[in-house]
C-alpha cells in the first residue's frame, strides 16, 4: 500500500464515523470535528509521505556519525545474529573472562629458562613475565655477571587480539601504547607458546624481541576494527609520546562494509519510509550494500583488510591518523596497492627489505591478510572487471562463521560455478580418479601455499601450475606439494602429457630432475618455503598421494638441522600425523634438549628400511642416503626472513 493509499483508507474512515460524531455531538460540532479529522489526516497523511521519500545518499559520508552493532539489530535481527557468530567480530576484544580463551588458573610456561605464569585475580588477568630491559640488556651482554637473575615484572592483560586460531595478550602503557606481550595462546591446540614459536621468524636471544616494535595503535588497529582512529600524541619536537586511539566499535562490526549508520538508523526511525522502501523494492542508498556496488567497488571493502595497502599522506589527517576509506567509495582515493614488499617500501619512502616477507618471487602472495592481491592476479578475476568478485565465494551472513563461505564452496562447485563444462569431463581434465584429491579444483589451483597463524592456508591466486613459477621464486609447485615423493622432473613430463598443454621444456638441473622436489625445497631453500613444504606433509591429500612410510627417516633428519622453531614445528605436526603422539618433542627447547628428544625419534626412524621408489634418495639397501642430504644441506639458502603476518 502507498502512502496515498494509506490516506484515502483513513479518510474513508474518517467519513464512516461521521454519522456517530454527529449523534454524539449534534449536527454543528458533529461537522465541525468530522473537517477537523479530515484536516489533520490529511496533513498527517501529507507530512508522512514528504518524510518517507527523504534521505538519499549523504553528500559527505565522512561527516555521517556511527553506531554500535546493537542499534542495527533491531531492524536486521537475523544479519545481526549470523555475524554475531564470526569471528570478524571478535578480532580484538577487552580482556573480560568471556573474552579470554587462555587458561590463566596458575599456570607456568618456560622458555629460555624463564618461567612466565599465568594468574587471574577476580576478573582481571595477568602475565608474569621477564622485565623487557633486563631481557635486552641480557642478550647484548650474555656474560655481564650482574644480569644473571633475571628480573620479573607483573604486566595486566588489558586487551586481546584474535579468538579462534591464536589469541595474542596485550598491556595498556600509561601513555595509551598496545603492547604485545611475549606469550600468546594457542587457541587451536590448547596451549601457550613464546612469540618466538608463533611466528615465521629466527630465533633470538631477547625473550621480547617479537614485542618491541608491535603496537596496537600502529598495526592491528586499522583492519581488526571498526572507524579506527590511531591519535598519537605529539611532544613540542613532533615525537609521538603516546596515544589516545579511538575506535567506533572493536572487531570487525558492521559499519566495516555497510558505512557508518547513524544517519540511516534517523532516517528509519520513520515508519513510514520503512514501508515505502520495503514496498519499492530498490533498496536504501542511507546505508551501503556491498550487493548493489560494482564489483571493483564491493571487492575494495573485503581489499581494505585483506588486501596489501599504503596509505597516502594527502588522503590522510596527518594529526589523527583516522582511517578515511568508507565502504563503497573507490579505496585508491585514500591507498596504494602494493605487490611486493620493495614496493611497498618504495611507497611508504623506507629502504627496502633484502628478503620479501609477503610474496613469493613470482607476485604470489605467501601470507594471510592479501587475498585480495592473490584474487586480483587471477585469470578468473580479470583485474576485477568481470563476475567474479569476493561474494562469490564467500557470504558474510551465512551459516559458516570461520571463513564465511557459502554453502558447496568446499567442493568443485566452487569452480564449476563458472566453469560448469568441466562437470561431465573432469575425469579427462584432471587425470585422477573422480573421488581423488587430484580431481578437487583447488588442490591444483589454489594450493596451500600461504602461510600464518601456526599453519598453512590455501592460496587465493586461481593459477595454472606451471614449472618456470617454481624455479628462483622460492614457491613450491602445486604437484609437488601433494606428489611429495615426486621430483621436479616427474611434474614436467605428466604436465607435458597434459591434453592441450604446451609442449615446451623448462632446463632443470640434474637434482630436480631426479629428487623429491619436497625434500629438495627443504634441504636448500630458505625458511619461507620451507615452511609451506613442511606444512604439506601433514595434509591427508598429500599423505594419501605420496605414502608415509618414508617420512620419519627423513623429517627427523631434517629437524636435528632446522633453526627456524616454526619450521620444527611443523615438521612435528607431521611425524605426529603419521607415528602418533607417544614421543615427545619441543620446538622451541633449546638445541640441547631437543637433540636428547629426537633420540627416540631417530632410534624410530634412521633405520627403517623403505620401499624403492623414483625421487627418494635412498641408499641401495632401501635407507636414507645421509651422504647425498649432506651435499645438499651444505648448499641451504638460510638468510633470515621473517613472514610478515
């Protein structure tokens, strides 16, 4: 019903009773209230109908007010209950008791030979820890006698970051910094670990070295909340002292893609309007809808967190720092995209690393958080300008609060969306069984080949794998990552086999001609693609491909030579997978201690005789040939890189 509908039903009604009002009142005042009626119907009806088609777009949504996630709901209950349920919601949160996921009932965790406890006191928690300067002043001078006990302080947990893979502590400064603190939780396996074992990175002799150049204010601020406003506190020489960081809202809510609210929550306190746009159909322009954006446009919302982005200083308040990208304006008005790290150096006018913590040699991004960049460099995507978009995949009020797919996008129907004339043939495309891993399109075209958060994640660059991709960029081949017995040079030829395939030859060398490109990737290159190989080996695809037999005689090999604790771990994780968890092993003991571990795993493993078979390298009687990983380890490419989570 139109609102004009809506006045000629009460003015209709208005008459019906008229004969009442004249028998209750008289003819005179019977006539007189029944015009009055009328009257003021009308004007009502008038005033109703000017309201409900007011409040386009705002001229300026920088100038448009927010409001909590609370006020949204009471119009989108079901929107507002499905993303309740993410964890986009609860990137960052107050260190209340349902907030903390870590067991803090007297605890103790050591490292280094520092005893870090875990304490709660009502519903406050605390961290225990080593003093940050006794630790610094520790590792620049092992043997001062005068730093040999160490020195503890007691530090609040104030604010958490992150509550389903891991949860990281941090301490409010008096001058209003975020700080790391140097023991997070690992939600996933239910326990603690020192930063050192949390992230791609070496090891170091500060207990704080992962902590001292974190802030809050600085790096998780922008895409783990809503309207961030950083605010740092400049003295009389221009320095930032301190900070007085603003958000909207913490967590990822729902201002994030729909734009701040205030304005469409005043517009909609009108009933009026809400029926007329409910009847019309063609949606409310007070508020954004990723849905009715272009696809460049509705993609940039998702690129503002999971993209690679620089700010420009033009766009920006120099003395807030405010974040003053909206959803649904263009994100290059207020951001570069960057494509690699020396780029984005280049951009922010800083020297440029000598190792790449975010892409591999080709482009391909090698973390989380660059989805966005990896989906941009695909074919399917087509720069952004074709169907494909984030929503394609993905929904973010849908029954799947972790990665926020859609239903079926775990099977090839996430390809065969658009590519349905693989469905009848993909058997002929693929060259495995139907019900094999090698026939899941993403095995082979979104491979895991991104790391962070303690474990590896499928790559959002839709590719062809190709070989020239995986020589002197440092990314492993997606064949390789399942067919781990397989070498460089097997790939080749079953890709030149290929229907429809190019017929031409990359020159590989004698060892990636006829060694397991696996083993090979772990013995020289360096950390980054280390750990991505070492994460394949605990995949069921990759386990049911290549057989397991073999894997202990080799990983522990591989884990008495290994610096980098993440990498130790997950080559853990897989020797776990396949020999059960009845011998015990640390990742981040030190050298010692973890040499007096691996004996049970090598007395296990160094002479267990293995089936022959192309690309291991294997001794005559069917065990490892110490000799030949020698060769190779003396050859190891092992600067130190650390992946920019």
């Amino acid at each position: 019903m139109t609102t004009l509908g809506l006045t000629v039903a009460l003015v209709i009604l208005a008459i019906a009773i008229l004969p009442q009002t004249v028998r209750a009142l008289g003819i005179v005042w019977g006539l007189i209230s029944g015009l009055v009626v009328v009257g003021l119907v009308g004007t009502l009806a008038a005033w109703l109908d000017q309201s409900a088609t007011e409040g386009g777009a705002p001229a300026d949504w920088h100038a448009v007010g927010s409001v909590p996630a609370t006020a949204c709901a009471k119009c989108h209950a079901d929107h507002y209950d499905s993303w309740y349920r993410t964890y986009h919601r609860t990137m960052t949160r107050e260190a209340t008791p349902e907030n903390v996921k870590g067991n803090f009932q007297q605890v103790e965790y050591e490292y280094q030979g520092i005893t870090t406890r875990l304490t709660r006191e009502g519903d406050a928690f605390f961290m225990t820890t080593v003093d940050p300067a006794w630790s610094l002043a520790k590792a620049n001078q092992p043997n001062d006698p005068r730093l040999r006990t160490p020195v503890y302080r007691k530090f609040r947990v104030d604010r958490l970051v992150g509550s389903h893979w891991v949860q990281e502590c941090l301490h409010r400064e008096p001058n209003g910094r975020y700080t790391r603190l140097p023991v997070l939780y690992h939600i996933v396996e239910q326990r603690w670990v020192h930063t050192h074992g949390a992230f791609l990175a070496p090891e170091s002799p500060d207990f704080w070295a992962k902590c001292r150049s974190f802030s809050w204010n600085d790096t998780c601020l922008y895409c783990h909340n809503t309207g961030p406003v950083k605010n740092p506190v400049f003295d009389p020489r221009g320095r930032v002292v301190g900070y007085d960081t603003q958000t909207a809202e913490l967590g990822i809510s729902c201002e994030a893609c729909h734009g701040p609210g205030e304005y469409h929550v005043r517009l909609n306190h009108n009933p009026a309007r809400r029926f007329r746009l409910e009847q019309s159909g063609t949606g409310d322009p007070s508020i954004v809808n990723p849905r009715r954006l272009s696809v460049e446009r509705r993609d940039e919302i998702c690129a503002r967190c999971h993209g690679a982005l620089v700010p420009k200083p033009e766009a920006w308040d120099r003395r807030t720092h405010r974040d003053p990208y909206v959803a649904g304006l263009e994100l290059s008005r207020f951001n570069h995209v960057f494509w690699s790290e020396r780029q984005q150096a280049e951009l922010a006018g800083k020297p440029p690393p000598e190792h790449d913590g975010r892409f591999w040699g080709d482009g391909t991004p090698l973390t989380t958080a660059l989805e966005y960049n990896g989906m941009a460099l695909s074919p399917c995507y087509q720069q952004g300008q074709g169907a494909m978009s984030c929503l394609s995949c993905h929904q973010l009020h849908g029954d799947d609060p972790n990665m926020l797919l859609k239903p079926g996008m775990r099977t090839n129907e996430v390809c065969l969306q658009c590519h349905a004339d693989y469905r009848d043939r993909l058997v002929e495309h693929t060259r495995h069984a139907a019900d094999s891993p090698g026939s899941q399109c993403m095995n082979c075209h979104m491979p895991h080949l991104v790391f962070s958060l303690l474990t590896t994640h499928r790559s959002h660059r839709i590719e062809v794998p190709r070989i020239e991709d995986s020589r002197g960029t440092g990314k492993p081949h997606a064949c390789n990552l399942c067919h781990l017995d397989k070498s460089l040079g097997w790939t080749q030829q079953q890709l030149a086999n290929w229907p429809g395939s190019a017929k031409r030859r990359v020159a590989l060398s004698p060892d990636e001609e006829r060694i397991s490109a696996a083993l090979l990737w772990l013995a020289t290159e360096d950390a980054r693609t280390r750990v991505v190989v070492a994460g394949a080996f605990s995949q069921p695809a990759a386990q049911r491909a290549s057989g397991t037999d073999w894997f202990a005689p080799f990983l522990t090999r591989f884990l008495s030579e290994e610096r980098y604790p993440m990498v130790r771990t997950l080559l853990h994780r897989a020797l776990q997978s396949v020999e059960g968890t009845s011998l015990p092993y640390d990742p981040l003991a030190t050298a010692e201690g973890r040499g007096k571990q691996l004996e049970a795993w090598r007395r296990l493993a160094d002479r267990r005789t293995i089936s022959p078979r192309p690309g291991l390298p294997l001794t005559a009687d069917g065990l490892r040939d110490d000799p030949l990983l020698r060769r190779l380890l003396n050859s190891r490419r092992d600067p130190d890189v650390t992946i920019n989570e």
